[in-house]
C-alpha cells in the first residue's frame, strides 16, 4: 500500500483549534488594524480607555502631519528623557528661585 504525504498529515488538535479561533477573531474585527488596536488596548495595564484609544486614532495616527516611518525606531523612555532635559533648560523653569522656608 503507498501513502501519500496527505495520508500521513495528521495535524495536531491544538492547531486546529487554533486556527478555529484566529478565522473566528478575524471575523469580529472590522479590519487587521482594527484588531490591532482593540488587542492593544486589552493587554498589560488597564489604563487604556476607549476614549484614549479614540485619541490616539483621531489625534494622533490620522493626523495630517503623522509619518510611521518617523516612528520605527521609537522609544518613549529616550523621548521622554529628551523632553525632560529641554524642560530642564526652559527659561521660564530658570526663573524660578529656590528659597529655604
């Protein structure tokens, strides 16, 4: 008797039922960016409102002035400490004067 390989493919359950459920969550999304997004709210902090999500969509992704490849090397801790250190220089901060109470 010869087998065929499609005789021998026997996948396993897990993957199947994998499979099952990725068709069924691409089905709920609008879109693969959509999906994206909702996917990334729900993960790690809880923190994420749907009018945050909205915020970042409509302020910040569609904004005319936008560019992804800007953005690929991104790194909020680096930008955030660049925006400290020119806070830091501000005149308006070197105004001010500390005095003992």
């Amino acid at each position: 008797m010869f087998l065929s390989a499609k005789d021998l493919y026997c996948p396993h359950m897990s993957t199947i039922v994998t499979e099952r459920v990725h068709e069924e969550e691409e089905s709920t999304y609008t879109n693969k960016s959509t999906r994206l997004l909702v996917d990334w709210q729900n993960t790690s902090s809880s923190a994420k409102s749907n009018n945050e999500i909205n915020r970042l969509v409509h302020n910040v992704i569609l904004y005319p002035d936008f560019q992804l490849n800007e953005v690929q090397t991104f790194n909020t801790a680096r930008e955030n400490q660049k925006a400290d250190m020119a806070k830091a220089k501000s005149p308006v901060l070197q105004g001010f004067q500390h005095a003992d109470i």
